[in-house]
C-alpha cells in the first residue's frame, strides 16, 4: 500500500524473496540510527539469489540528517534486482 514505512529494525531478506510497494509513494524510512535499512546476508559459497526490490523508494535520513547508514546493504548476494 501507498503510505511511509517506519522501521525500526531492518528488514531482512532471504533467497527468492519479494520486498515490493504499490510505487513512488511507498516509502521505506527510519528514525533508528546506525540503521541498513534493508539487508541481505549470505556467505562464502553460500550466497543469497533471487532478490527483488520493486515499486518503493528507501529514505535512510533521520530527521532531515543523512546517516553513515546503507539504505541497501548486501554481502554474498547474487541475482537479484532492483526496479523503481
């Protein structure tokens, strides 16, 4: 659904996996600092596939100030997608 998304604590995805809004008016946010928003993490030889990030946008700012923090931060993930 259209609206903005507090979170908290990140939002962690798995193989084959879907994280999908309704669009630009899906917005993904947080007032938690040192926060990835939205992660993925696989391994050496075990990495994660299949992702797919569609129709919302991230906003990693808190209160108007940018953070060190990753919207997005992936390690050992292959294949996968991100549409806007």
């Amino acid at each position: 659904l259209d609206g903005t998304y507090n979170v908290e604590v990140s939002i962690a995805l798995d193989s084959y996996q879907t994280l999908r809004g309704c669009g630009r008016n899906t917005i993904v946010t947080t007032t938690t600092t040192a926060l990835d928003i939205i992660t993925a993490t696989g391994g050496d030889g075990s990495e994660k596939v299949g992702i797919l990030i569609a129709d919302l946008r991230v906003d990693g700012t808190v209160g108007g100030a940018v953070n060190n923090d990753n919207g997005i931060k992936w390690t050992y993930v292959g294949r996968y997608s991100i549409m806007i």
